[in-house]
C-alpha cells in the first residue's frame, strides 16, 4: 500500500483499537481518524484499515456509503450541509439550496455533495441538523445558522471567500 499514515496517528489508532474487545468494533472509529486527517475516505484507506482491523475492504465500504458522514472526494474548506427534512423543507431549505449552487456555480439539481472546482465550498443536502423548531438550519462546518436566509448566505459567502486562507 503506498497510503502513508503518520506514525503519531498510527499511535493513536492503535490505542483506540485496544478499546474494544474485537478489532472490527473499531471500524467506525478508525474510519473518522482517518476521514479527520486526510479530509475523506479513499479505497486505499479503507484497504489501511480493513488490514489493521483484519476485515474484508467490503465490509469498511458498506459502512462508508451507508453512513453520511463518511467522503470518498475531498471537501471544500467550507462545508455547507443543507437540512432537507419536513420542517426545513416547508421553511425553504430547498430554495436555499438552489441560491447555494446558484452562487457558487454548482449544479442546483444535485442533491449529491458538490464541490467548487477552488476547493473551496461544498455544498449538500442532509437529513435533519435537529434543528426543527428554527427552521431551515443550516450546519456550516460545525457552526449551526438556524432561519438561514439568502441575503445572510450572500453575507457570508463572501466572508468566507475573503477569510479563505485563515
């Protein structure tokens, strides 16, 4: 495998895998330390860990296209995740959605998550941010916007793009 991994961070698997009694109660785990560190999850991280925890790559698949969460493309620096369920879509979410794409230059009709070819933005739809009750939400990296409007994501859009390299 030529994927490298430093060794601090095989350090750090390694003591998070003697946590669990069976190597393979790690994969969820492993898998975000390594999503952490390279930004997504390529095949031959899964290879990585699929040898480390002594498990089929399939089995690290499944769980990588099952769960949200996980990447198989680089995110832009900016994460926008767009709430989609019931109370988001009846406040909006899906227009936001579109100005999102609109502004950045991304397909609108794509649900998928899409990245600006500057690596910059990423923009995608997600099941509820439990954010309901202040509808549509918005999770913006780790920071949450609740009644996200057009004209404060047009604000902030250009914040980011000036605050880019900090």
């Amino acid at each position: 495998m030529s994927l490298q991994i430093p060794k601090e961070l095989e350090s750090e698997i390694d003591e998070l895998i003697g946590r669990y009694p069976l190597k393979r109660s790690a994969a969820l785990m492993v898998m975000h330390a390594l999503q952490d560190h390279f930004g997504y999850l390529s095949s031959e991280s899964l290879a990585w860990i699929a040898f480390k925890l002594q498990i089929q790559p399939i089995q690290l698949l499944e769980l990588a296209t099952f769960y949200p969460m996980f990447h198989d493309k680089p995110l832009g620096k900016f994460h926008f995740k767009i709430c989609r369920t019931l109370s988001c879509a009846i406040n909006g979410s899906h227009k936001l959605h579109r100005f999102l794409c609109e502004q950045l230059g991304l397909d609108p009709e794509n649900p998928n998550p899409q990245t600006t070819k500057d690596g910059l933005f990423t923009v995608e739809f997600v099941e509820c941010l439990a954010a309901c009750n202040k509808a549509p939400a918005i999770m913006i990296n780790d920071k949450l916007v609740e009644m996200a409007t057009e004209s404060e994501l047009r604000v902030l859009i250009e914040k980011l793009k000036k605050d880019k390299n900090d």
